[in-house]
C-alpha cells in the first residue's frame, strides 16, 4: 500500500551550491592550489581512497579520460553560474524549489585587504532579488572553504587577527543585502577544512599532521563564527545565523567486544560531528546539518585504524562512498540535545548515471520524516547540488547535480531525479510503500 508522507507547508525544499564550485573565474588560494597540484591528481588511479573507498569500476571505465585529463581538476569557467544565475534559478522555479543555499565569494568582495569592489558586493545583491522575484528564499553562506589569496598569505587562519577580518566581510555582507536575506550559513564544515588542511594536507594550505595549527584555526573559526553572528544581527535583527555542520555516522563494527574501536568511534563522533557545535551553541540560531557518510573504524597495516566502507545495502556513489539516505534520520536525532531549529543544508551524491538520486531523495526526506515525529524541529532539506560542479581536489568528474552539466558548452540538462524531487517539492510529500 502506498502512503504519503506530508511536510507542513513551512517546511523548505530546496537546493545548494558553493561559490568557488559553479561561479566560474574564482582567483583565491584554492585557484592557485588546484594549478599546482592538477597533474599530480590527474594520474590517480582507479584504486585511489576518496575517502571512504575506491570508485567502482564501471564508473572508472565510464569516467576515466575525465579522471586523467588535468584540465578537470582547474576550476576555469565553473558552471559559470556568475553569470547565468537567471538561467538557474529559472531552474529552481521549474523544479518547485523554494530555498537555495549559496556562497559569496570573499576574493571577489574584498580583493585586497580593507578594499571592497563594490561591483560584486552589488552583484550578490543582484542575485538575491532574482531569488526573491522568483518567491524563493535565500540563504547565503560566507565562507565554503576558500579566501581571497592575501588572506591565506598573511597566514590565512591560523593568524591571530582572522576572526577580525571575516567579522568586518561579514558585516559588509549583511549591510549591502541588509533585510533581503534571512538565513546565513556563517562558516561551511570548519571541521572537514581543518582535517584536510592540517592532518591530510590534501587541501590549502597543505599542513600535515599539524596538531598545533589545526587547534589554533579551530579556535580561530569558532571566534569568526561568533563575531560575524553578533555582527550580522547588530545590521539586521531579523537574521537567523547557523552553521554548516559536517556529520558521519561511524558505527561500531563488532559491538561492544571490540572497546578501543567502540572509543575510537566515540571520540570521532564527539570530536568530528559535534566539537563545534559544542563550542558555539549560544550562538546559533539554527544548525545546518550536512550528511554524506556512513563509516566503520577497522585496523589495517602498518597497524592503524582505518575508516572503511561495510554497511547494510549502502548506494556506492561514484566517488565510493556509502552512502544510505535514511541515515540522515539518526543524525539529526543526535542534534536533539541542542533544542536548535535544523536545516538539512546538504546531502546528495556523485552519481553520473543518476541511478540512484531519485531513491536517495526520497530515503533522505523518509529519514526527516522520521526525525520530524520524533520531535526534531527540522525546517528544510537543501539538496546537494542545484548544478554538476567543481568537486575540489577531484575536480570535475564526480557528478553531484540535479541538473546535468555539459563541460563543453556548459547547457544545463535536468536530469530525471530531479524532476522526481519536483514532484515531491509540489505534493509537498514523499510517497513510501507501506
Ligand atoms: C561540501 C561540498 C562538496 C560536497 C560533496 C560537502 O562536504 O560542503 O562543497 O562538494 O561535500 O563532497
């Protein structure tokens, strides 16, 4: 029997996106990364850990002249969604969405220290009255991981002063958009960005293992997040001010038998999922909840633990992530404790063929759902991504968007999952077999 799921009619579906990612023609640090490192990425085999696993290799096949070309790992032209943004959000209105998260680019407003370019302050300006002409609402992020290029020489975050400089762009940010924007994500998955900038090094500015420098930046976020919040609301009092918080769901595998990975599996949940959520609790006025993996701890050699794929009939997503939509109902209980309002503000997968999108949607809104009755106060689902974009170190090849992308002539394709998601934007539920 068929039975439809209803979410109130305040409840946001919705879709995000990140400056640097679909803007097209960025100059910040990561510019300047992703030139150094394209060819070195561009001879990653098949076998490569992209984080929780390797891609499949149907999709190897598929992808593979993609995957070796050093040109997918430059960012270029993007989506150049900076200058078709009409065209997209066009696309949002066909696809009944109401909400869109995206990102202001830094460089672009204040290409040089204290000197705003008022053009592209005017420009965010612009694209959030073609949103709200369209009757959808904003929410604008301002920071998803990449500053203007003397910024991170300076020191980037680890340089006391940091927090300073962010609360004054911040400010500037809420003044030009002033009572047009409502939402604002202050800072996207300061966790991730620490973990890949100064453990791995995989990303800018390319510290390993730095324990140190990744305390200080930690520190320095948490004090940015809250002096651009205090700053935000002294401009507009209206402004509800979160922050994008990445969580994996580590499980244990082998249950209690095995202590040290049950501990292991604690700390990682207390320190990746909630260390900045603990930190910055009075502070927010909603968390945005971002969910994309499923994860066990299990050691390897040289004697290590290792996070590792192994769960119950996960998509593998072509990046080889595990990934289970309903998933997202378990993490959204365990932000219960903070008695926030909470935006789902990502969650989607790379998944070129669009196989499993459309299942994946509808498992994520069940597990909302779910979540929702058991008393979470959950406004919004905001699909990752609105547009096939520039995945960072893996460059252009992972597919993350309801709408298709063509690298050549950057038309936009609307792939059919994302007309299911329309669907369900316009009955306002999801349809589950009971
Ligand atoms: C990030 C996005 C990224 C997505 C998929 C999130 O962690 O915020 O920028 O594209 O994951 O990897």
């Amino acid at each position: 029997m068929t039975q439809v799921l209803r979410f109130s009619e305040n409840f946001f579906f919705g879709a995000a996106t990140a400056a640097h990612q679909v803007e097209g023609n960025t100059s910040n640090q990561w510019t300047d990364w992703e030139i150094d490192h394209a060819d070195e990425w561009a001879h990653r085999g098949p076998d490569t850990d992209y984080g929780l696993g390797s891609m499949p290799k149907a999709v190897y096949e598929v992808l593979k002249d993609q995957i070796h070309d050093p040109s997918n790992y430059v960012s270029g032209i993007g989506a150049d969604h900076y200058h078709r943004y009409e065209e997209d959000f066009d696309i949002l209105c066909e696809l009944n969405l109401g909400m869109y998260r995206f990102s202001v680019e830094w460089s672009r407003v204040e290409p040089d220290p204290g000197q705003f370019d008022q053009t592209a302050i005017d420009h965010y300006v612009k694209v959030v009255r073609a949103l709200r002409e369209r009757g959808i609402e904003p929410m604008v992020t301002l920071w998803h991981w990449t500053v203007p290029s003397w910024f991170e020489d300076q020191g980037g975050w680890t340089v006391d002063g940091a927090p300073q400089l962010f609360e004054r762009f911040a400010g500037r940010m809420a003044e030009a958009l002033g009572p047009e924007v409502t939402y604002y994500t202050t800072l996207n998955e300061p966790e991730v960005y620490t973990v890949q900038g100064f453990v791995t090094g995989e990303w800018p500015p390319g510290k390993v293992k730095s324990v140190k420098d990744r305390g200080k930046v930690r520190q320095h976020l948490a004090a940015a997040h809250r002096l651009a919040y205090q700053e935000i609301h002294r401009v507009n009092a209206n402004a509800q001010v979160g922050l994008a918080q990445s969580q994996a769901l580590w499980d244990t595998p082998f249950g209690l038998s095995w202590p040290f990975r049950k501990l292991w599996t604690w700390f990682s949940n207390r320190d990746g999922n909630h260390w900045f959520l603990r930190q910055l609790s009075d502070h927010l006025d909603f968390i945005g909840l971002q969910a994309y993996w499923h994860g066990q701890w299990r050691f390897a050699k040289p004697p290590q633990l290792v996070a590792t794929r192994a769960m119950p009939k996960p998509y593998r997503s072509d990046l080889g992530w595990s990934q289970v939509g309903r998933d997202v109902h378990r993490l959204l209980t365990g932000l219960k404790q903070y008695g926030k309002p909470v935006f789902v503000t990502e969650s989607g997968l790379a998944d070129h063929a669009d196989q499993y999108r459309a299942q994946y949607i509808d498992e994520s809104l069940m597990g909302i759902y779910q979540a929702i009755q058991a008393g979470v106060d959950i406004r919004g689902y905001l699909h990752w991504s609105l547009l096939d974009n520039f995945e960072w170190d893996k460059g252009f090849w992972p597919q993350f968007g309801l709408v298709h992308i063509d690298r050549k002539t950057l038309k936009r394709t609307i792939r059919p999952s994302a007309f299911h998601y329309a669907e369900i934007a316009s009955a306002r539920g999801v349809k589950v077999e009971a």
